[in-house]
C-alpha cells in the first residue's frame, strides 16, 4: 500500500510539472532570454542532455546557429511538453539549478522538482561520459581550453580550422567549451578519450584546471613590461586633491571599509582589495563585471589606484598578465568610433610592435585580463543595452564600447571593475554585475591612521586627533576621505578655530577656501571678515566655470571654457583648478578640480553670490530628486544658463540621471552657504535683499520637499501604527536643513511629520546622515519607533543619534557596523530612559563589553522590554552565562 501512495505522489508531482511548464510558459521564456545571453538557455540543455531527457538530434535541431534566443527557447520548451511529464519535471529541476534566486523568484517550483543525479558510469564510453557528465565537464574546460585544443591538435583529432572555430572571439569561454565537445562528439571515441585523459592528468598532476601554463609570445612580454610601467608610472603618487600631487601613495594610501552589497549571501565582513576581483561574493556566475560603490568623496579613485599599483608591481592580482585602467571623465571626450582594440592601446598603452599578435593573445586568453573604468557616474550617457556589439573589431561610440563590455557582450571573460556613485546605477545594469561592493569610507581607525600619516610631525598630529575627538559632529565628517584631507590640510585653522569649529560640510569646505586663499595670496585689506571680498573675482570666475560645467555634465575644461568664464592663471594658481591626467596635454592643457565636489562647492557659491543667475536657479536645483524619473534634472539646471553653444543645446536633449548627485551635492552646499551663520561673510559681497530673498527660496523648496513625501505617507492598515518608508530623498532634504543650522525650520518640518514608525533602512546613511538625522528629528512632537537597519551607523554614528533618542520609544540597528563602543554609549542613555523600550542590535560586531554594560544599565532601567542581540561577536558561553543574567536580553 505503501508503494502505490508513493507511486501516486510521484504521479501527482510530475502531471503538476507538465501543467507548470503550460501555464508559466511566458515566465519561463522571460527568466531563460530577459538577459540577452544564452548561458541559461545551454547550461539547461546540458543538464538535459546529461539526463538523457534530451538526445544528440533534440540538441542539434534547437542549437541552429544564427537563431534567435527567443525562437531557440520556445523550441525547447515545445520539445520538453511533447515529450511528457517526466522530462518537463527535470526541466523543472534543471531550471531551478541554473537560474539565480532573484531571477527565478517569479517561477513556482514548489513540490514538483526532481532531484538531479549523476547517471550510473558502469560499462559506458568516454563519448557518452562526456555526455552524462556534460555540466560538470563544461566548467572544467571553460578555463584550460587551449591545453585541450593542444592535446586534440597534437594527437591528429583537431585541424588548426577546428582550433580557430572553437576560439572565435564572440563565444564566452563556457561556449567556447561547448562547441570543443560538439566538435569533439563528431570526431569518435579517440578523441573523447583524449579530452578525458587530458582533464584526468591535469587533476592527478595537482595543476588547477582554471590555471594553464602558458608561454606568452615574446611580442607580448615585452607589451606586459612595457604597461606595467606605464601603469606603475601613473599610479605611485596620488592624483587626488592636486595639493598632494607629489605624495607617494604608499606614504599615505589607508585602506577604506569595503563590504559586500547586503543582498548578497556571503556577506560575512569586511574585505581585503583582492577579494574585489576574487570569487567571494559571487552572486552572477555568468556575469564578469564587479561594482564598486560608495558616495562621492570615499575613496573610489585612490582605491583603484592602489590596486593598479599593486599589480604593477606583481604585489597583487598576479592572476592577470594584463591591466588596462580606463577614465570615464577621459572617455567622455573621445568623439572618434574605436574598436576594442583602438581602446586599450590608445587610450592605455600602445604596444610597439605586432599589434595583431598581441591583441589576439588577448582575445584567446581573456580570463588573464582586467579592465578598470573609473566613475561611470560621470559617463554622459545612462547605462543601456539596447545597443549591442559582440566584434571586438568593430568601432562604435566609446559609451556603447563601455556598456557592451559591463554586460559581456564584448569581451567575456575578462575581469571589469566599475566604480560609481550607487545613485547612479539602476537595475538594468546591476543585472549584468557578478557581485557589488561598497565603499564606505574611513573607519574610527582609519580616520586616526591617514591624519598620522598625513603629518609627519607626532605632535601635529596627535593635536589635530585631539581636536577631533572634541567634535563629534567633525570626526563624523571625517569618515570621508576628501573630509579627512580638507580637515588636515586645514589643521592649523582647526586649531586655532576654538569653539567656532566646523559643524557642517559648508563648515570645512569655507574652512579649505579660505586656508587656500590665504596661503597663495595673502590678505591685503584690513576689514573684519573681509578675506572673501578680497578675492571675490576669482572665486566667481572660478564658480561660473564649475556651475556652468555642473549643468552641462562637464567635468574637464579646455583653455577656451576658462577664458570664456573669466578665467585668469591668477585664479588658476590658487590652487583649486589643477592639470587633468586624464586629458593628453600635447596641444593644449585641459583643467579640472581638485575633487568634483569641489566643483559643486564653487557652483554653489556662484548660485548664492552672482547677480546673474536666472532666479529659478534655486527652485529647479532643489527640484532635481522629484525629477529623477524624468530624467529631466540636468535639462531643467541647463536652462538657467546663459550661455546658448551648440554643445549645451545637444547636452540638453541627453539628460542623464547620474547628473542628479552632483545637483543634489550642489544644492546641499547652497542650502549652507544661506545658513544664517555665515551671512556676515556676504555683507561686502552682495546686497542683503538679495540674499534674503534666497534664503527665502531654499526655505520654501524644503518646505515643499518634505511635504511632498508627507503626503506620500499611505494611511494606516486598522489597528496597525502609521509608518513611513523613507526613500533617500528625504535624508537628502534633511541633510540641507541641518547645513542651514537653524532649528525654526527643523521644528517647522517636524511639526507636519506624524507617524508612529519611521523607516530608513538601506539608505546609506553613515555618521554624517546621522548628525543631520538627530538635528532634525529631535524636534518630532510624538515619540517614533526609528529603523535605520542595513545603514553604516557605525559607533560614531551612534554617538551623533544621542541627542534624538528621547524621542524614540524603539530603535533598530541590524546591520549597522556596531560595535561595544556604541553599545556602551546607548546604554548610558537607556540608563535613565523613559522613552526606549525596544533596542535592536542583531547582526553587529558587539563583544562581551558591550554587552556587559547593557546589562548595568537595565538594572536601573524597568522601562526598557527586550534588546536584540542575535548574531553578535560573542561565544555560545558568553551567550548563555549573559542569558542568565538578565532575561530582557534576546540572544
């Protein structure tokens, strides 16, 4: 009886597969072909031939070349309903197995998939192996083609025509590995023969199948020296921030805090800078690009320039004979067509001779290549892969180059590094990419590891620290790198600044100013507060040059844009423009700022002090977030320049959304510059009409902004509390009222906010967003439940929070980099709190000290229910014996 239940189980879940495969038909061809790549496609008709579910002639018949992904999958799944219940059952299970969790998240596959097994070995030959044991032996060979090409030349199996038509450069290497057993199943047992007992050496020899012993031409030796030197060359001093041009990068490189995107299911700490480019991570299998993220100012440029170092020097990724590093502000300038080949040796290195041979070597061997591009977000074109090119010998536009190698049209195999602001990248791209890493900047101890770095003098040093540590709100900013190094250039102004140290990031970037102001051309006048007037003309000349290149996505200027904007080699050696590395000088010098949020700090400056800006500069500056989806943002700031070239009218019909960061940077500083605090800086440089009615302006749009996501605050569910999903938008708008520092427009705000639950989680919110964050929700009517999960809050973080938690009655941290510090900071304030009753601390870096002082404090607090402290650095020990010690603690 038994048997036949079974039986009848078995029989259900099987006629259910046959019915699955009919009604998801659409869903199963849009997870199959939506990528645009056949990788899904063949790894299920491998599993399926493995299966013997499928036969050579079923493989043959769907695999026509030169048809359509579509039409290939449709046949198959044509092939596997014909066939019956049980083959569409393990197309079911071969589906699941190939798919990722995100892309088959929309298919049911619940009760109805086979487990997948190895068919019985027993008495079969090698041609049928490599059939039944097709997936396995795809991934061995997709890496040691070549020594497999070599074993089947050599024994006579294999022309050199069979050879090249398994290389042709638009098969990704697992094609390529198919197309090897194709050819191989038409050649007879011997050469199947030849093709196992090659794998079997290479296993039995201890020789990774994924790493080959080659013998590079001579040719190509001499190329690899050659762009070793160039790239060590361009490397081994820092290129950031012009003043510290002639600073070796070994002297003060300090690494950032570098993590796995949270989605991703190996996210288990923190990572080393080879771990970027290795397989830990790994959440596309098929996908070659990496991601590196992290807001602008955290370290994205100097970070690939010490991985270029290190390579150069065969320190580092000595997996990869070749690096290429590219600039996307560079690439933005090239108007000329190239081909792949055209990219990497004009734009890298040129190889001095046998050009072809060397490129060749590159297309046959493209697992031993990295590509770096560095700040797509200042790419002009959005990302797209509407476009696509699978020659490498083929010109196209640079953008269309660049996109069609992210997504692997071009060039699969090779290793890509992209970095980029995260507002940047949308989900189209983030598709194409095998894993994300996030840069989030110094830690506590990295900030203490660059300014000691940063002076050599001990006692300076030692100083500047102590300032710091004084000012929580600073030593947050100081998580920035382009912070840290403004606050320590400007380290005799800070210590001397007493009280009046900066607060903001106006604060330090008005303190830059005028350190760079004064020191090349000291203060002649003797007025009060005068140093701005003093040398108002360059700084106009110089913010007209960044506001008209903020609007037109313009981050490197000709000699030409400098004089038409006033420009002089006075205002030039000042110290804020310097020489573009990025731009070949022969003919003329091309200009860039020191940083690009140095340029939105001058643009800003040009909105606030000009008398010729159109007045609804303001208005469709702060409009930038609402106009996102629009892409419109850039084309409504163009509008508000003067200047009617034919460059600008094209720029405006390709508005792009990465050009809303640098806006949105812009108009934080503008919202600032307009502080109260800072007015008496204006009173010589522009009339006080004028500037109130600005002043008016700014407060007026973030009145408006924060009504508008009010407003979007859905009405709550019977008997639940009303909550607030927060987008990042809002941590925007509150970072622009606390630049303002002016607590009648952070009450104003907080006076229409009434929700119960406030949620900001994986808004990349760090120290900085927390200082603005307490600033303003401090001044909420009713107490709140604040989430704030999978941010960067960090210790420091939870320091700059302090001043709002009277108003929070729960707080959840999960995710946040916390650590005993911060644990013991909140326990002094739950100590006497009435307000807090639940604390989230899960999925942290709290020790047992931490832990320890949470429970001191609720010894004197009843008022608190439960602190979460799931997944913590702590023992099972140390676990139970807390346990016991105080109930109210959730381990």
């Amino acid at each position: 009886m038994l048997a036949v239940a079974e039986y009848g189980c078995w029989q259900s879940e099987s006629m259910f597969a046959h019915e699955l495969v009919l009604k998801q038909r659409t869903e199963i061809l849009q997870a199959l072909c939506s990528s645009g790549s056949t990788e899904h496609l063949e790894r299920v008709l491998d599993i399926l031939l493995s299966q013997g579910e499928l036969i050579w002639e079923d493989y043959q018949d769907i695999q026509v070349p030169g048809r359509a992904l579509y039409t290939k999958a449709r046949q198959l799944l044509d092939l596997v309903y014909t066939k019956g219940v049980d083959t569409c059952a393990l197309f079911l299970a071969a589906l699941k197995q190939v798919l990722p969790d995100a892309q088959g998240s929309s298919l049911f596959f619940s009760g109805c998939c086979e487990t997948l097994k190895e068919r019985e070995q027993s008495q079969i030959t090698c041609s049928q192996t490599l059939l039944t044991q097709r997936p396995s032996i795809v991934s061995k060979l997709q890496r040691c083609i070549d020594g497999t090409l070599e074993a089947l030349a050599v024994s006579g199996h294999f022309t050199s025509e069979d050879c090249d038509e398994v290389r042709l450069p638009i098969h990704t290497p697992s094609q390529q590995a198919r197309r090897l057993l194709d050819q191989v199943r038409s050649k007879g047992e011997s050469a199947a023969e030849v093709v196992l007992n090659y794998i079997q050496q290479r296993q039995e020899s201890g020789s990774p199948l994924n790493q080959e012993k080659l013998t590079p031409p001579k040719e190509f030796l001499k190329y690899q020296k050659k762009l070793s030197s160039s790239v060590s060359a361009q490397s081994c001093f820092l290129s950031n921030y012009g003043g510290t041009s002639h600073m070796s990068l070994d002297d003060i490189y300090t690494d950032g805090q570098l993590e796995l995107a949270h989605d991703c299911a190996d996210n288990q700490g923190p990572l080393s800078l080879e771990q970027i480019v290795g397989m830990v991570g790994t959440v596309n299998e098929n996908a070659d690009t990496v991601l590196v993220s992290g807001d602008a100012g955290s370290g994205k440029s100097t970070l690939l320039q010490r991985l270029h170092l290190l390579w150069a020097r065969g320190s580092a990724l000595q997996d990869f004979l070749l690096l290429f590093p590219f600039s996307c502000r560079r690439l933005n300038s090239e108007q000329r067509e190239l081909s792949v080949q055209d990219l990497l040796f004009q734009h890298c290195c040129w190889p001095d001779r046998e050009q072809e041979e060397i490129f060749q070597f590159i297309l046959d061997h493209p697992h031993l290549v990295l590509f770096t591009f560095d700040g797509l977000d200042e790419l002009k074109q959005s990302f797209s892969d509407e476009h696509r090119l699978c020659c490498p010998t083929q010109c196209a536009p640079v953008h269309i180059l660049l996109f069609n190698l992210i997504q692997g049209s071009l060039m699969k195999g090779v290793r890509k590094v992209v970095t980029s602001r995260p507002e940047a990248v949308g989900p189209l791209l983030k598709k194409h990419l095998c894993k994300e890493v996030l840069l989030k900047g110094f830690s506590p101890s990295g900030i203490d590891c660059f300014l000691k770095k940063h002076h050599t003098d001990p006692m300076v040093a030692a100083k500047v620290l102590e300032s710091l540590h004084s000012n929580n709100a600073l030593l947050g900013l100081c998580h920035s790198p382009v912070l840290c190094w403004i606050v320590s250039q400007c380290h005799k102004e800070l210590l001397c600044s007493g009280e009046g140290s900066p607060q903001t990031i106006t604060d330090v970037y008005l303190m830059i100013l005028q350190h760079f102001l004064q020191h090349q051309r000291p203060l002649q006048s003797t007025v009060a507060l005068g140093w701005l007037q003093e040398h108002l003309k360059t700084v106009l000349h110089l913010g007209k040059l960044a506001f008209e290149g903020i609007g037109t996505s313009c981050y490197i200027f000709s000699g030409t844009d400098l004089e038409t904007c006033g420009v002089t080699e006075d205002d030039i050696c000042v110290g804020f423009l310097i020489q573009s590395k990025d731009m070949p000088s022969a003919h003329s010098k091309h200009y860039e700022f020191l940083h690009v949020t140095m340029q939105c700090f001058f643009a800003a400056l040009y909105i606030v002090l000009s008398t010729n800006t159109d007045r609804s500069t303001i208005p469709k500056l702060f409009e930038t977030q609402d106009m996102r989806e629009t892409s419109l943002s850039g084309a409504c700031f163009r509008a508000c320049l003067s200047s009617n070239s034919q460059q600008e009218k094209a720029l405006e019909r390709e508005a792009t959304t990465f050009e809303t960061p640098n806006l949105q940077i812009t108009a934080t500083f503008v919202a600032g510059l307009l502080s109260g605090r800072h007015r008496s800086l204006w009173l010589h440089c522009c009339s006080t009409a004028m500037m109130e009615k600005k002043v008016r302006q700014v407060v007026r749009c973030l009145s408006k902004g924060m009504q508008k996501h009010f407003k979007s605050i859905p009405q709550p569910v019977e008997g639940e509390k009303k909550s607030m999903h927060a987008m990042p938008g809002f941590v925007w708008l509150i970072k622009c009222i606390y630049e303002m520092q002016e607590s009648r427009i952070a009450k104003d705000a907080m006076s229409k906010l009434e929700v119960d639950h406030l949620k900001l989680t994986y808004c990349n919110i760090g120290p900085v967003e927390c200082t603005a964050l307490a600033y303003v929700l401090q001044h909420l009517r009713n107490p709140v439940g604040l989430q704030l999960d999978y941010n960067s809050v960090g210790d420091v973080g939870v320091e700059q929070l302090l001043p709002c938690l009277h108003i929070c009655n729960s707080l959840y941290l999960v995710g946040n980099g916390v650590g005993s510090a911060g644990a013991c900071a909140l326990a002094n304030i739950i100590k006497n709190s009435t307000s807090v009753e639940e604390l989230w601390l899960t999925e942290n870096c709290i020790t047992r000290t931490g832990v320890e002082c949470l429970i001191q404090a609720l010894k004197h607090n009843t008022h608190v229910k439960s602190v979460w402290l799931r997944n913590n650095e702590l023992t099972l020990q140390e676990v139970e014996e807390m346990t016991g010690l105080e109930p109210r603690l959730i381990f």
